[in-house]
C-alpha cells in the first residue's frame, strides 16, 4: 500500500529595494527559506542572472538535495549490510544547459563520494549499495536526468 507524504516549506522574497520589480535591475534576486521549526536558509538566484554570489541558489540546493538524500540512503543500506562507514563526503557534479531563450535544466549529475570503511570491508558490495540507492531516494526518484556515481573507498 502506497503512504503519501506532505513536504512543506515557505519561501519569502527578500529583494524588494523599495519600488518592487517596477525595473527589471532593480529589485535583488534574494529570498529565504522558512520551513516551521527550524533555522531559516537565505538564497539568491544563479550569479549567471543576478544574485548574490555568497548565498545558495535553486541548483546548489537541488544538487545537495539530491545528493544528501543519495547519502543518508546509503548509510541506512550499508548499515542493513554489516558495512561500517566512519566518514562520508560528497562533491557532486551537476550539469546543466541554457537555451537560446534563457531556458535552462540540468541534463546530467554525478555524485563523487569519499567513503571512509572500517578495514576489511566488502568494497564491491560497498560499491553496488549506489546502484541500490536510486530505488529509494525520494530525489533521485523524482529527477528526470541521469545521475551517476563515482565513489572512492578508504580503509580505516
């Protein structure tokens, strides 16, 4: 039997300088995220189209949506598997294109963890839990670009 989920957040622009968007360069591309409970995150949008080079913007946060959801995905599967895993890191790669009207999408990410396992781990099982992943990540699931993995394994 299939669960449904509500996800809620508030986003509030922050970039009214006093005459609203009466000019297109004249209003900032900043907001904020205010989701109930917790700290609030300030955004902007892509510095290619005006924002605030300092903050994130709509792809940063759908990249490390993405590629959260892949790592809390495997550490539950690795841990189902009897792998340990002392350290994870990530730098996932997205890739994206733009149109000739400024339409743009991603058309490709890869996610490129660095996974610490304790010594004498099964490192090919280790590396087929990313395949397994993509089965269950709310995010993968619901993104229509290939996404790749590229994970290098320490023994500790």
């Amino acid at each position: 039997m299939t669960k449904h989920h509500d996800f809620t957040a508030q986003i509030v622009w922050t970039g009214d300088r006093g005459e609203g968007t009466k000019t297109y360069r004249g209003y900032d591309r900043t907001w904020r995220i205010e989701t109930p409970g917790k700290a609030p995150i300030a955004c902007s949008n892509d510095p290619m189209l005006g924002g605030d080079p300092s903050k994130p913007n709509p792809e940063d946060l759908l990249l490390a949506s993405l590629s959260a959801c892949h790592m809390l995905w495997y550490l539950h599967l690795a841990s189902n598997a009897g792998i340990v895993v002392k350290q994870y890191e990530d730098a996932p790669l997205g890739v994206g294109e733009t149109g000739s009207r400024g339409e743009g999408r991603f058309i490709s990410a890869v996610l490129r963890p660095k996974i610490a396992v304790e010594r004498g781990a099964d490192l090919v099982k280790a590396d087929a839990l990313h395949h397994e992943v993509h089965q269950f990540c709310f995010i993968a699931r619901s993104v229509n670009f290939p996404i790749s993995y590229e994970p290098t394994f320490i023994e500790v």
